[in-house]
C-alpha cells in the first residue's frame, strides 16, 4: 500500500485552512455569543441573588408611585425592550431616547447611549433615581423595602444585611446578567453548520463584512465594537457630550449590539426608524457629511451602493436572534405592613395621586356588579374615609360642638372605637350654606392615625384603640388666629415625618413626638390665610421636594431644612386656590376658581431654581383635583364639566355636558371613577379624544363631598351622614400585583 502520510502532511502545512474545511470562511472580527455573561469579582453570581434581582426587576414598588418596575420598559415579552419609539416614563411625560434591549447586556463594558455608567451595578440604580422614568428617592426605597420582610429576609441571605441600595444595584445586574440568549442561526452557521443561513442571508453576510462596511462598526460577539458615533440621525440630543462636555462628542452614542436586532424595533437613540429596511435604507442614502456646527459624521459614505442589496443584509440582521431565557414570571414579597394594595392612608389614596394599584376594575358600572356590603350612619362630615387592612376611619362632627373619630370594622361596619374632643366652629356664611363640619382628611401609617380638626388642631391617635398620644394646638402654641375656615387642608405622612399647612404657615412635625421641625411660609391666617390645598412629595429638576399651594402661590420646599427652593404667584380669587398641585415630569398643573388653569416648567441651573409658565388655558378649576393618565389632565371644572386637557400642550381636548357641582376622581390605568356631590357614581373612560361614559349608579341620597376611596373590590362612599360600602366585582377581573 503506497504511503500518503507524508504527502497530507506537505498538504496541511501549505494549506492549514484545512483543517477548518468544516467551518465556513468569516471574518475573524465576528465571533460566537458566550453563553455566561462575566461578574465582577465584588458581585458573583449565584442563584440566590438572580432570584431577588428578579423580583426587584418586576417589582413597582422601585419606583417613585409604586406604579412603574423595570419591566414596564424592558417587557420579557418584547424582548426585554418595549417596541415603541420612545416610552413613557415617570407622570406619563415622554421619555427622549429609544429603550435599549436588556439581553445579552451583561457583555457590554458602557451603559445607556451615552455610555454615562461603566458597570451594570451602576447602570441598575440610574432609572430609578431618574425623575424622568422611575422618579425614586432611594433612601425612601431603602426605607420601603426595610418594610418588606420577604425583602428584608432575602437581602440578609444573600448579603448579609439590611435591604441597601448597594445590593439592590448588585441584584439587578446579577439577574440582568442571566439573560443571555441562545445561539443564533448566524452562531451555528459560525460553528460549522452550513446550512443554518440561507442563501440570502449568506448574501447579506458577504454584504456585512464587505462592501457595506457594517463589520466596521458591528463586529465582536456582540456585533458591537461599544465605541460612540455620530450618525447624522438627529442633533436634538447631544449625546456624549452630556457626558464629557467634549464639542467632538455631540450628537454620538454608542454602537448598539445587533444581537436579536429584529425583535428590538424602533431603532435609533431615538426611535425614529421603525423597520430594520429603514435602517439600511438609511446608511445606503448616504449620510450628510456635515451637521448644523460643521461637524463632520463618523460613519463612512455609503452612497451609490445598491438599493437591491437591502433585503439581503436585513435577512442576515433576523439570523442574529437566539432564543431568549425562559420566563416565568416572579412571586413579589407581599407588604402588609404599609400602604398596601388593601390600605386607603391618607389623602386621593397611598400615592396621593388618585392613581389606585391592585384588583383590575371591571369595565362595567352596573346595579349587577355594584353591591351594597353594608351602610352605617355617622356624624356630619367632609372628610374621606381612611382604609387599612382591617378597618375603616372616618371623622365626623357631633352637635356642632365635637369632633368626633370612629373605628369601623372593615368587614362589618360594626364600631371598634370611638373617641371625641370639644372642636366645632362656625364657617363664614357663604362657604357654610352646606355645614361647618371636619373637612380635613387623616392620614394612617399602619399603627397612628394622624387627624387634623377644625379648630387648627393636630392629634395622634393610636389606630388599634384610639386612645390620644399627642396633640398639637397650633393656635394656642403658636398665637395664630383661627383660620376662619378651619382646618381644612390635609396632612402628608412621608417616613417619620408629618406635613401640614396649618398655624398660619407650612410645617414639619416629628409624626412620633408632634415635635415641630421648621416652621415656614408664614401668612396672616384668619380670613385671608392658612389653606385650601394640600401639599404633595415630588420630585422636580431632579431634586425631591415638597410642593405646596398657599392660598396665593406654589412653593417648592426642601423637606430636610425647610428651605423654599422655588415660589410663582397663582392668580386666584380670593385666595381660592383648592386644587392639591398635580406634578408632571418637571412641572405643576393647576386650575384656580374664577380664573383659569397653568403649567408651570421647573428648572435648575448652576445650583438655582426657576419656575416658568409653559401655557395657560381658560379652563376654570373648582375643589376637583385631577387625575393623570398618559399625559393628560381629566379634570371637573367650576361649570360642572369634565375636561380633559393634554399637559404637554394645554390644549383642551375635549368638554363634556355638566355633571354635579363637584366630583372626587381615582384612577386606574384608563378607567375613572367620578362621584360627584348628589351621589352619582360615573365610571368613564380615559378618553383623550372624547368624554366617554362606560357606566353610572346612584350611590348616596345623601350629598357625598368626601373624597372617594377604592380599595380592591371595594368602593368606599362617604355621605354627608353616613359611611357606604360596596362591593365591585367583575369575575373576569385579575390581579396587577
């Protein structure tokens, strides 16, 4: 038999392609997708924390309202992107670049667009504290997840401490690093299998590394090379320079991965090109090869090549999509110790925005599926009921000479408590025609129940017996007169502090001891001063505050110190500014009796902030704060109208025929519930483009002032005499919680 073996050796040595005939010829820029993204040495993986890190991912309550997770924007469905141009984000506002997928994210050594995070743990706690997206404080996150002890459990296991935002940054990229998809057609046709790409795609490959000059850019296994480029899409956004403050970066970001590029449309920093065909399309056109400031593109000059020649580079794009992980979705730690989804705490609801979480309502409102659970008659009141997990408080005025504070059983009605103070008095007579009784709202925090009085009084009561704490007299301590119409705006609990607009002023009170704080925003009280609305947390410019309305001005005050950061003067009449400020974005809507309604922009620069009027609209508000739904303002006007009112534009939308004097609104998603003062009950739909009633019941013959609280399936009416309690059930309803 002849000897070939030194003849295949000859052959190999000439030819050590040989020994990859298996596999076909690519540019060695490419590279297959490792299957396990690398951890830092601080924050190994283990399935431990990938399963808290989960929960954290899909878990509202990281955000500001407890309304958003980081799953509202990187969908598991969607491809861990949301398939929009450009998404929502904290108070409904428009965000200003396209969300990026979160697979395979753990192999990249930038973050965001701009490339302003280099680890994963940092890119994790950025949306969260974004006043754009999450709009979180995160020593109040610290605080909401101590709270939680499912959380507070895990954190110890896995860290060895207390729920921190250390490791919630570590948990969120522990699990962000386990989605990594599998290999794709294009990752199999690398290792070997020629006939994992068809000849289309092969064509497009050819394309890719050739004459199309994509390879130039896109290369590494993650077909990105994570450098920043100026592309000549849009010189609205800055980009890098944001980030530098260097003029050659304006207008780059950074080089998107391709991987499962065909399920992560619209593309672009800001979602302008909708298909993968516009995208080519948009490199072969040829890129203008100078901006507005003379800088020149990054991109090389594709023009004259061959419009024929798109389809085969988009059919090799759809070769790089892998199979993403399996999802299931997560179990949250259940919070039965605040402001859960069965607690109603203080005033428009726990959020304090009349946004309601938990039950799905039904979108019906119907005698068939609205059910009266039981009714007991009280004292005379205008302030909404208060709901906690086992039992429902409400105020009241007794013999025009007592306030009056009840504990009903949630279930039954049947009192568990009752406890009165000498506190009555007589409003002026042109706001008195209706009675002089409790106006202000309580608030709860899971063991005190905080209620302001008429007579400008302040008192603790402990929620499982009432019995009284402390009491704070503001115009006895403080020799304010008495405000003529009494104590009428109602108190923010926010951690351990209480703030009130009472004593002729603003103030922070220690909510354990009644210690006063600060004192500020002093007016003259009596007739003229002390307040109608009622304060809210926010945060505005980037910076968490407080924003009250006097019975003159908006102010934005630093909860820590005090310190008015911001005023602008609201045209009002007599001081009837009632409305509770509604933040959007970076601004403040308000509407004012026998006036009109504004915008106001917050801003900050060099340390300073500035309030500015966006538009003003003739709209007139009344006592109905509204509610906020995909960036439009549903509000009850002082000519009994609904109208709905876009912020970002102030343009009316639409009015509707007249309902009631007043009308109490909460929310959920794109359905409201109205109750105005005869006791009607409308369910109407969250409409921008027309006034559309879904549903309305007699609720109340009695007139119904009090604010509106839902909780679960349960509608909680307050009459004028009395406490109603119904049932709202659909069977097809479920859970978002």
């Amino acid at each position: 038999m002849p000897n070939f073996q030194p003849a295949l050796i000859f052959l190999i040595l000439l030819c050590p392609a040989i020994v990859q005939a298996g596999k076909p010829k690519v540019d060695d820029r490419l590279a297959p997708l490792p299957q396990t993204a690398p951890a830092p040495a601080d924050n190994p993986t283990t399935p431990e924390k990938v399963s808290l890190g989960k929960q954290l991912f899909f878990d509202p309550r990281l955000s500001g309202k407890n309304t958003m997770s980081c799953a509202t924007c990187h969908a598991s469905d969607k491809a861990f992107g949301d398939g929009v141009a450009l998404n929502k984000g904290h108070g409904g506002k428009t965000l200003a670049r396209n969300t990026q997928s979160c697979l395979n994210v753990g192999f990249f050594s930038t973050f965001f667009w701009d490339g302003r995070a280099s680890t994963l743990e940092e890119q994790a706690l950025r949306p969260i504290q974004s006043p754009d997206e999450m709009n979180q404080d995160l020593d109040e996150l610290e605080k909401e997840l101590n709270a939680i002890p499912g959380y507070v459990a895990q954190f110890q296991a896995v860290f060895g401490s207390k729920p921190q935002r250390d490791g919630i940054a570590k948990a969120l990229a522990a699990y962000q690093r386990t989605l990594v998809t599998e290999p794709s057609d294009f990752d199999r046709y690398l290792m070997g299998d020629k006939n994992a790409l068809s000849a289309d795609a092969k064509r497009g490959l050819e394309l890719f590394e050739g004459e199309a000059r994509c390879i130039e850019c896109h290369n590494g296994p993650l077909f990105s090379d994570g450098k920043f480029y100026r592309l000549g899409v849009s010189e609205k956004d800055e980009g890098r320079a944001k980030i530098t403050g260097k003029k050659e970066d304006r207008f780059r970001f950074r080089t998107p991965s391709l991987r499962n590029i065909a399920e992560t449309g619209p593309y672009m920093h800001d979602g302008s090109l909708k298909t993968l065909d516009e995208v080519v399309t948009f490199y072969y056109r040829g890129i203008p090869r100078t901006s507005t400031d003379g800088l020149t593109p990054d991109a090389p000059d594709l023009g004259g090549q061959s419009f024929s020649d798109v389809p085969y580079l988009v059919t090799f794009l759809e070769s790089l999509s892998g199979k993403a992980p399996d999802f299931t979705p997560p179990t949250l730690p259940s919070d039965r110790s605040k402001d859960s989804v069965d607690t109603w705490s203080q005033w428009r609801g726990p959020t304090r925005d009349g946004l309601v979480a938990g039950a799905i309502w039904p979108r019906s409102l119907s005698e068939k599926n609205l059910k009266l659970r039981w009714r007991v008659e009280l004292d005379s009141s205008y302030s909404g009921p208060i709901v906690s997990d086992s039992a429902v408080f409400v105020t009241g005025t007794a013999e025009t000479k007592n306030e009056v504070v009840k504990a009903l059983d949630r279930q039954s009605g049947k009192e568990l408590w009752r406890v009165q103070w000498p506190g009555a008095m007589l409003v002026p007579f042109f706001a008195g025609s209706n009675g002089s009784w409790i106006r202000s709202t309580p608030c709860f925090d899971g063991e005190n129940l905080f209620v302001a009085g008429m007579r400008d009084v302040l008192i603790s009561l402990n929620a499982k017996t009432g019995q009284e704490q402390w009491r704070v007299d503001f115009v006895k301590d403080f020799g304010s007169p008495l405000p003529a119409f009494g104590f009428v705006s109602s108190p923010l609990l926010d951690g351990d502090s209480l703030y009130v607009q009472a004593g002729a002023s603003f103030m922070k009170l220690d909510k354990k001891t009644g210690k006063i704080i600060w004192r500020v925003l002093k007016d003259e009280g009596g007739m003229m001063g002390s307040a109608f609305s009622s304060p809210v947390m926010a945060t505005l410019a980037g910076q968490r505050q407080l924003v009250v309305q006097t019975r003159e001005k908006l102010v934005g005050v630093e909860p820590k110190t005090g310190e008015v950061l911001w005023e602008q003067k609201v045209p009002n009449f007599r001081g009837m500014n009632i409305l509770t400020p509604v933040v959007f974005g970076d601004g403040i809507f308000t509407s004012a009796y026998q006036n009109k309604s504004w915008f106001f922009n917050v801003s900050k620069s060099d340390g300073k902030f500035e309030i500015k009027e966006a538009w003003n609209e003739k709209a007139q508000g009344y006592m109905s704060t509204p509610v906020v739904i995909d960036g439009h303002a549903y509000i009850h006007l002082q000519n009994q109208r609904f109208a709905c009112i876009n912020l970002a534009t102030g343009e009316r939308a639409w009015t509707s025929t007249p309902y009631g004097k007043y009308s109490s609104m909460v929310a959920q998603k794109d359905l409201i519930l109205a109750l105005d003062q005869t006791g009607r009950l409308l369910l109407i739909k969250a409409n921008p483009k027309e006034f559309e009633l879904l549903g309305e019941q007699k609720v109340a013959d009695e007139e119904t002032w009090a604010h509106l609280a839902v909780r679960g399936d349960e509608i909680f009416v307050r009459e004028l005499n009395a406490l109603s309690v119904f049932r709202w059930h659909d069977s097809e309803a479920k859970s978002d919680q």
